[in-house]
C-alpha cells in the first residue's frame, strides 16, 4: 500500500535557513524510530528558498 504525507514547514523569520535546515534534519531521524518497520523504504525533501518576505496578515 502506497502512503504519501506531504509537511509544510516555515521557517520563523528569526532563524537562518542552514539552522533551519539543521533542526528539521535532526527532527526527521525521530520519525524512523517512531514509525518502525513502517517507515517508507525512501523518501524526498525539498527546500524552497524564498526571495522576498512576505508579511502576514493581521
């Protein structure tokens, strides 16, 4: 059976993109161990680098 899970994180503007890359990484490997055998035998990441800021909206 075929399971796709898409996360959609953002970053806080506080924090730097390597950091950020650096925490999700240490985050994931949490996910193996939580899934067990169930874990997808691979996986995908992506980053998008973000050129502009956008302001949330109030």
């Amino acid at each position: 059976m075929a399971v796709r899970v898409f996360i959609y994180a953002y970053r806080k503007p506080t924090i730097d993109l390597p950091t950020f890359k650096a925490r999700y990484e240490a985050h994931v490997q949490l996910v193996p161990r939580l899934a067990g055998e169930d874990f997808p035998l691979s996986h995908k990441r992506s980053y998008l680098a973000r050129t502009t800021v956008d302001s949330s909206p109030r």
